[in-house]
C-alpha cells in the first residue's frame, strides 16, 4: 500500500484592523497579510469602515488575491453599544475560522479583537488557545483624547498586555515609551518590528526626475520646495505648517510649500492658509498615488506632528535624499539620527 504525502495546512491567521485609511498601519497589515501567505500561512484580514474625509489605502496599493472581510460595524469612534454589537460579531469570526493567531492593529481593533479572542480562549479553545499579537503602530495615550478617555484607554491596555502572547513596536522609541512611560506589558513579550516599505522608487530619484517632476508639477527650477505629507487631522497639527511656512516665506520669497494628504481639517486647513494671504503659494494635493515625483520636485521635508509611531514620510522623504525637518515625538529619533 502506498503513502501519499500531505501538504501540511496553512497556519491561519485572523488579522484585525480598525480601518484601512492611508497610513503605515494599513501598509504593514496588507503587505504581511500578503507575504506571509506566500511563506505557508493564510491570512483573513478583517478591516472597519473608513471614518469621513479619510483616504483609502486600497487605492495607492493593491489587495488583489488577499483573503479579505469587511466589517463597517467596526469603528474607530467609541461607541458603547456599537463596540459591543462588534465585539460579538469578532467573537462569531473567531468561532467560524478558529485561527492559530489573532494579530491586531490600531487602538480599537486591539481592544476589540483581544477582548474577543480572549473570551474565545476561555469558552472554546482551553487546550489549543489562539496565540495573540498586537502592533502598537504609536498609541494613542497623547495628543489623542480628553484626560479622562485616556486614563480608560491606559488601564484597558495594561490589562490587555498582560493576556496578549506578543507585543510589536513600529520603533524602539514607541517600545521604550509604552514599558518605562506608560507601564504596559513586560519587556519579555515586547518585539520592536519596523514598517517594510519600498524605497526602490525613492532611491532612484536623480536630477533628470527632478527637473521632469517640476515641469510635470508646474514648479521652476529656481524656486525652493517644501513638502508636508499626512493625515490632515489634529494629531499630525498641519496648521503648524503654514504658520512655517509663512515664516519662511519672508526669508525666501520664491518658496513654494506642497501639502499631500487629506482629512477631516482641510477645508479648516485651507481656509486658514487664505487668511495668512499665503493661497498662492500652498499647494494642496490631496491623496497621490506618485509621492516619488512629488518627492523628486522637493527640497525639504517638514513634519510637524503631536505624536508619532514611525514616520514613514520621514522615511521616504530621506530615501529620496531631502532633509527633513521634526519635532522629537514618538519613533522620529529612531529615524532621524
């Protein structure tokens, strides 16, 4: 009688986060749901609905042929009712997919998704629990909400570290601040896994895409350029910028300030650039899906953000040979030293 041999089961892995808004979170999630598939796991990711104004990462990077789930009811807001009608629908995941893992990313899905999975563990999995991870991409105990909210938030995520097999930090500085600062996990269950992105583009840009980028983007050669890409919300403080940026305006003249992104303050943002009489020389670009031509045409890159965890503009902004400019918060020291 003849053996047959078995390819062995891909490990599964059930991936859960809040949302897939345009950012290094949602680049991480969709890049190791797609290689780890490649390396003998499969990977459902689950992913909440996109909040206003926000851009969605699907549409700078592809996520053809993941194994993917979308559930609006996850939110980012804090929603009591809603929270729980979503913790019961991650807990019916759970109990349908049974995954070895449960990887989580961003605030409320590692709220929810712990919570769930440890609910999971104590009712049906007691002899074989699902291991799980948590990436803090930053954290959200700064900058973020009102003193009350954040001490909750604190205290939920203390008890959370202490049930969680794993915990990921963007950058050293984020792992640094959440043990010693903040007090949460030990430092045996803590990895620091840095963002993967691909700097190839960035890397190759040389003085011929530099003078091709500004006569595409309408900029002389002469003028000086300086670039500001992120999320325009509170947290990233783009309206730092353009009081920068009127500053630097009475030293050089011909600067023009490019501002890549979107969000819930643009129009607030944009409103107040007309005010400073600085409408001419503030570009706003929205979400765009060729940052390398944007870098090439640049000079400088400024961050200007309240908190951090890694900040990929930094790191594509010097990929691409500018200098940047930011405040010491979160994992920039890590990055710019």
């Amino acid at each position: 009688m003849t053996q047959q041999k078995h390819k062995s089961a891909p490990i599964r892995i059930l991936r859960i986060i809040t949302r897939l808004n345009i950012g290094g979170p949602s680049i991480q999630a969709i890049k190791l749901s797609r290689r780890l598939d490649s390396a003998g796991f499969h990977t459902t990711l689950v992913h909440g609905q996109l909040g206003p104004d926000e851009g969605d990462m699907r549409t700078l990077l592809s996520t053809e042929g993941l194994d993917i789930i979308s559930m609006p009811i996850l939110r980012r807001k804090v929603d009591p009712l809603n929270d729980i009608r979503t913790f019961w629908q991650l807990l019916r995941l759970l109990r349908n997919l049974r995954p070895a893992i449960v990887h989580t990313h961003m605030a409320k899905a590692g709220a929810l998704g712990r919570q769930a999975a440890i609910v999971y563990n104590t009712l049906w999995a007691r002899n074989h629990p699902v291991k799980l991870v948590h990436t803090y991409h930053g954290h959200v105990l700064e900058g973020y909400f009102s003193a009350p909210k954040t001490a909750l938030f604190l205290a939920a995520e203390k008890l959370l570290a202490r049930r969680t097999n794993t915990l990921i930090a963007v950058s050293a500085q984020v792992r640094q601040e959440l043990l010693k600062e903040y007090r949460i996990g030990r430092e045996d269950r803590f990895q620091v896994v840095p963002l993967g992105l691909d700097l190839a583009p960035l890397e190759a840009i040389d003085n011929t895409a530099r003078r091709d980028a500004r006569k595409q983007l309408g900029i002389p050669e002469e003028a000086k350029v300086i670039v500001w890409v992120g999320r325009l919300t509170p947290i990233k403080q783009p309206e730092v910028f353009l009081d920068a940026a009127k500053l630097i305006k009475l030293r050089h003249p011909q600067a023009i300030f490019l501002v890549v992104g979107d969000g819930e303050l643009r129009s607030e943002v944009e409103s107040k650039a007309r005010a400073l009489e600085m409408a001419n020389d503030i570009r706003f670009l929205g979400w765009r899906g060729d940052l390398e031509k944007i870098y090439a045409a640049s000079d400088l890159s400024l961050l200007t953000s309240r908190n951090e965890g890694t900040p990929v503009a930094i790191i594509e902004a010097m990929a691409a040979g500018l200098p940047s400019v930011s405040p010491n918060v979160g994992g920039v020291r890590d990055v710019i030293t």
